[in-house]
C-alpha cells in the first residue's frame, strides 16, 4: 500500500507492507520542490494494490499526483475518511494533513495529546480520545520558519532575506543574527506557547505532544521544546493516512 502526502513545498511518500496483524514501512520517498519525475520512477518501481492521497497543494499539482498513482495502482483513495470526530465549526475546511496528523497520534499514543506539525506552517492541535471516540479539536496555524523569514524580506525595505537554522540564539548583535533570533526562537516560543494555552482551553492537563515535520529540527535543537512527554515521529502524517487507507480498501 501507498500514502502519499502532498504538502505545500513537499511531497512525502511512503510504500507499506504487511508484516503480521501489522503493516512496516517498506521504504519512502521525500523531496522538496516539483520533481514528479523522479517520484513517478518511484511509483514504477513496485506497484501497489492501493493508494491514499492527502494534498493541501494547489488543485493542479494534486491532479498530477494523483494521475501518477492511477497509472502506478489498482486503486486510489484521496482524502479517505479519518476516523476522527472533527469538531470543527467548518469541518469541511480543515487541512487533510492536520487531520491525518492527528489519526497518526491516535492510532500510535491511545490517548489525549497535542499534535504539532511544523513545517511551511506550523499547526498545534488537540486531540481528545475518551473511549472510542477520538476527537478533533481544532488548534492553530502559524507560520513556519522558511515562511516567516520569506515575509520579513518581501514585507520590509531592508531586511535581507535570510535561511533560518536551528539553533540560533536569542542574541543577535548584527542584523541578519537579529532575524535569526526572531524567526527561529520566536518559533520555538510560539509552538510551546501554543501547546500550553491548547492543553488549557481543551482541558488535556498533562497530555503529551506529538511532533512531526520537516521542520521539526528547530523545535529541538538546542533540546526538546515543551517539558511535556514528546514523541517524535517523522512519517506521523503518513500513518494517519495508512489508518484511513486500510479502513477504506476493506469495506469497498
């Protein structure tokens, strides 16, 4: 089986097999910017009985990809059901990689937890698991490092555009150290604020956090960002998905 998460700046794929009552994930596929070819030679080389497809990318780059899976496996789910109670006032506009995220979260952790995606934007949610209900929250979105770096250079006259680093210092003493700090630590601010006002608000007390995201490096560098119980987990998206897709291709 095939998951395939199309982000704004990246496409993350992962190919799974079955290994008992369980699947593995056989190998995967990852890369910035629109280099579909290289992912169709992917595709070519072990087709699949089914694939799932979340995309929060622009409606014609979703198109394309999910014409290569048609062409690659027997059959394609895009955006299958979550299996998450989305408790959102406009449930249809959640982005499918939030919800993903956090049926990943439920499957892997059982219980209430915090999900934080950091990547082009940087989303925290709650998810809330009494029972067998698993409930979607809601949360926020802020931008991610590349992104606030990006608005900083385009929005101002004279500040240059830089490339965020984990780890940079509070400090800075000339300007580009100066954005440094306000991008990359104000983000680790951020997300840790955001993880304690919506643990609060949705009542989860201690509930730990999950992080994925391709820019999850700079919430731990220098260390973990939040004294919470935190699980990192890169493909946290895909198995979400890899939940919805099982579910979908045996009951259709």
């Amino acid at each position: 089986m095939l998951t395939v998460d199309l982000g704004n700046s990246r496409l993350k794929a992962g190919r799974w097999r079955r290994a008992g009552t369980t699947f593995e994930r056989a190998d995967g596929f990852e890369d910035a910017g629109d280099a579909l070819d290289r992912f169709e030679r992917w595709l070519a080389r072990a087709p699949a009985s089914a694939a799932a497809l979340a995309s929060v990318a622009a409606p014609e780059r979703t198109a394309r990809v999910r014409a290569l899976l048609a062409n690659a496996c027997e059959r394609v789910f895009v955006a299958p059901a979550s299996g998450l109670d989305n408790r959102c006032r406009e449930p249809e506009r959640v982005g499918a990689d939030r919800l993903y995220a956090a049926a990943g979260a439920a499957e892997l952790l059982a219980r209430s937890c915090l999900v934080v995606d950091a990547g082009t934007a940087l989303t925290v949610d709650a998810l809330r698991i009494q029972g067998a209900v698993r409930a979607f929250l809601g949360g926020a979105i802020a931008p991610g490092p590349q992104l606030a770096a990006a608005a900083l250079a385009s929005g101002t006259a004279r500040l240059p555009r830089i490339e965020p680093r984990p780890g940079a210092r509070a400090l800075g003493t000339v300007t580009e150290a100066a954005i440094q700090a306000g991008v990359v630590v104000g983000f680790r601010g951020a997300a840790a604020r955001l993880v304690e006002e919506l643990a609060r608000e949705a009542e989860l007390g201690d509930a730990p956090v999950v992080l994925t995201g391709g820019a999850r490096e700079f919430l731990l560098v220098p260390g973990p960002f939040t004294e919470r119980r935190l699980e990192v987990v890169p493909e946290l998206v895909q198995r979400g998905l890899l939940v919805a897709l099982v579910r979908a291709a045996e009951t259709t």
